[in-house]
C-alpha cells in the first residue's frame, strides 16, 4: 500500500541570471567577443552600441513628450510594465565607464595564411605519378597519421578502413610501399610509426660517408633504450669510443626533430594572449586599468522599446498579441540580463585584480619573485567578500599585463614556507633558489634530490626532500640523471 508523506527541504538553486554571470566570468578575454557576437545573433533586442549611431541618448526621442511613460493607464497590468526597460540608467551606454579603450586593444589580431601540414603532404602527393589504387592508399595514409606525423595506426585496420570506406582490396606489401614513399616527404620522419623509425628516417637523410652519422644510426638502432635513460657509460663501452667522440654523436641526435608533423602546425597551434588587465607604475605608484573588450558597448534596442511599448496599449484579448507581447517581453529581458552580467563580470574582475594587487603590491613595483607573499585563494575571496570559486575562475582564465611580462593570475598564488627564522615566505621563493641551484650546477654531475634538500636547509629553508622533488617535477626539471650532460 502506498503512504503518502509530506517532506520539507531546504535547497539553494542558482538563477539563470547567476548562471549566466558565472559563465561569463570565466571566460577569457579573447573569447568574449564570440561569446558577445553569439548573443547578438540570438537576441534581436541586444544592439552592440559601438555601430549603433550613438550621437543622440536612446532615451531622448523628439516626437514624444517626455512624461508620457510616467501618466500611463492604469489598467495595465503591472507584469507588462515598460518602465523597467526605458530607464535612463539601463539605456545609456556603460562601457567606457570601466577602462579607456587603447587605440591597440580594437585592432584585429593578424593570422599568417599558409599551408597546413596535411595540406603540404597532400601536395607532394599530387606531383607523384601513382596509379588510381597507390593514390587512394597516399590519401588513406596521410589522413590516418596524428598531429606529430606519426601513423600510430596498424597496416591491417587501414586495410580494413580502405575495403570498407574506398571499396578497395589491397595488399600488405602495397600498403607499404605507398607508406616508405610518405616517408620520403618533407619534413623528414614523417610517416613514422614510432620514435626509432622516426628518428632513423632522419637520419638516413644525412651524408652517410659521415663517420659520426653512422655511429648515431648505430646508436638509434640498437641503444635507443639507453640513450633516453643517458647510460652514457654502457654506449660507450659497448661501441668502443670515448666520451667526447659520444658528445659529438649525441650532438648530431639531438638536431633531429621527434614530432616532424608539429613544425609545421606549431603556429597555427599558438593562441595570442590578450591580457585582461594593466598594471603601470607611474613613480612608484601603481594603476590598474580593465582592457577595454571586456567593456563592450552594449544597449537594449530601441526598435524593441518602442515595439513593446506599442503591443503594451493593444488590445490584450488577442491571443497572437498576447504572445508578441509575451515573445518581446523575454527578448527584452534576456538583452537586460545579459549587460547586467557583463557589467557584473567587469566589476567582479576589477574588484578581484584590486584585492590582488594591492596584496602583492610589493612585487608589481620590483617585478622581483622574492618580494611575492604566501597567497592563497582564500585569502582574496575574504577581502573581497565573495565566495573563493569565482576567486578562481578569475585566477584561471585571467591575464595581466605588467611593466615585467604578461602573466597569468594564478601565478601569483603560493603556499606558504616558514623559515629557520620563523618568517613565512612562498613557496615561490623556494622554487626560485631551487632552479638557480640546478641552472648552476655542474652538468656532468648533477645535483641530486637530496643534495638539493641540503643546499637549501643551508639557505634557511627546512623542507623534505620529497617536497624539493614535487617542486622540481612542478618546473618541469627532470631527475639528476637525466640531466646529465658530457
């Protein structure tokens, strides 16, 4: 039998408003003017203010008398009201409120056109003289291989994929055949099926009276396992040579290039960092302006006001003028709630950078690593009285530029490290001193975790050798041996 009972819960649920700031906030600066851009499209009552003729205030209309909105009947219903979206507050443009557009801030960022990797291939494909079937089997191979220009794929799947896709039967030996004339595109190693054969490829493109190309063939070939672990000392012994004849081949090994396929799309792959913020040091005093895009001159349309405002005094029994009203009345709402964001992401970013900048005030001037303090998320979301997941949606996706570089704000958060002396200082400070340790150490015999762990006790800083390991693998620094150099 069933009981029907009676539950009270207590539930937070955020609003679509709140939704959509949030969104907003994390976006980053060069993504905003998409994101702006798509909401234009969709909201026809959303103008962008900077190509509307903005000569005259929206709210200034000559025909009309200025108190007509205010003597209104009051048989409208108050759910319909036009007030709310004709305030003079909500019409006029915000968006120089906030940062001075620089005239480089407005100017499109310009993109090299150039052939793409698998645009190149292909071309060197076309100049060949190849049968129907080699072609096909070409154009098969080029597209299976990955961005670094390896074919990760197996012969036989892309035998299958050729019967199945192209309608063509072909043979192991075919298949390889067009594949070792791949590998003979530029750039060398394309079309490689692992490092070795990459790697090896290269490498067979050098002068092979080379006693030194030879020995790096040699070496590629049949110790290539104990060249990546740099067991110098086994390659030496087992070859015969001597540590300096080793340097040199290690040399001629390391011009080769492991992913061929990246040169090509590196540039195309590298985003254009545009900072959200600036920081200027005008005689020791500091200046923070917003980037002017992330102030866009947004507006509720007037064409949209005045449409409403007409289906307000309709007569409302209609059911079609019902929905109109209904339909603008959204549109209208929407436009509004968006600047509304906009203008609370700008605020939300000022007000975060501020609270940053003034903590670590000491750094912006100098630009000094040392002079960073032990800063936490939380110590920023208290001075700014918000909760610390919109700190960190700042801190993530946000860029400042300095008089020292253009970084990302997260950088300037780090734990805090407390001294033989009892000082607490970041751990920045120790990351620091950590790499000018290692940058100035003898090559031949690097500094060893535990080495490093007694450099820096001496130094005043008391930390556990598997915490100077975390640190080094955070600055992408390898372990001693592999940093081994003849």
């Amino acid at each position: 039998m069933l009981k029907q009972t009676l539950q009270q819960k207590l539930l937070q649920k955020l609003s679509p408003q709140q939704i959509q700031f949030i969104k907003l906030l994390q976006v980053p600066t060069a993504s905003l003017d998409a994101r702006i851009k798509e909401e234009l499209e969709e909201n026809p009552a959303l103008e962008d203010g900077s190509l509307a003729n903005m000569s005259e205030p929206i709210e200034d209309y000559p025909d009309k008398d200025p108190d007509e909105y205010d003597n209104r009947e009051d048989s409208y219903d108050e759910e319909f009201s036009v007030e709310e979206y004709i305030q003079d507050d909500d019409s006029k443009d915000y968006g120089n409120n906030y940062a001075n557009d620089d005239e480089d801030e407005n100017k499109e960022i310009p993109i090299a056109v150039q052939s793409s990797f698998f645009e190149n291939l292909q071309n060197q494909l076309d100049l060949l003289a190849l049968s129907d079937k080699q072609y096909v089997i070409g154009n098969q191979l080029i597209g299976s291989l990955d961005d670094d220009g390896y074919l990760r794929r197996p012969i036989l799947s892309l035998i299958d994929d050729l019967a199945f896709s192209q309608n063509i039967i072909a043979e192991e030996e075919e298949v390889y055949e067009t594949l070792g004339i791949i590998q003979e595109f530029d750039p060398p190693g394309v079309g490689a099926r692992d490092l070795q054969e990459c790697l090896l490829l290269q490498l067979k493109r050098k002068d092979q009276n080379n006693s030194i190309v030879i020995q790096a063939i040699e070496i590629v070939k049949n110790y290539l396992d104990e060249f990546t672990k740099k067991h110098y000392d086994k390659i030496e012994k087992q070859l015969n040579i001597t540590s300096d004849q080793l340097k040199h081949i290690i040399n001629e090994i390391l011009k080769l290039n492991p992913k061929p396929g990246d040169t090509a799309t590196a540039s195309g792959k590298q985003l254009h960092i545009i900072p959200d913020f600036h920081i200027s040091n005008n005689d020791g005093v500091l200046h923070l302006k917003l980037n002017g895009r992330n102030a866009p001159e947004l507006r509720v349309s007037r064409s949209y006001q005045e449409m409403f405002e007409h289906y307000e005094k309709a007569e409302k029994s209609d059911k079609k003028m019902k929905e109109a009203v209904q339909f603008v009345k959204q549109k209208l709402d929407s436009a509004k709630w968006f600047i509304d964001s906009i203008k609370q992401r700008q605020q939300t970013l000022l007000k975060t950078m501020n609270a940053i900048m003034r903590f670590q005030y000491d750094y912006f001037l100098t630009g000094d690593d040392r002079m960073l303090k032990p800063m936490i998320l939380k110590d920023i979301a208290e001075e700014i009285e918000m909760d610390i997941s919109i700190v960190s949606r700042v801190a993530n996706s946000k860029y400042v530029q300095t008089e020292f570089g253009t970084f990302l704000l997260k950088s300037f958060f780090s734990e805090a490290i407390q001294t033989d002396s009892g000082e607490e200082v970041s751990n920045k400070e120790v990351k620091k001193i950590l790499e000018e340790c290692i940058s100035n150490e003898n090559k031949r015999k690097p500094l060893a975790d535990e080495k490093l762990t007694e450099i820096l006790k001496e130094k005043g800083y008391s930390i556990a050798r598997r915490t100077v390991a975390k640190y080094r693998e955070a600055m992408n620094i390898p372990v001693a041996r592999l940093r081994k150099e003849l």
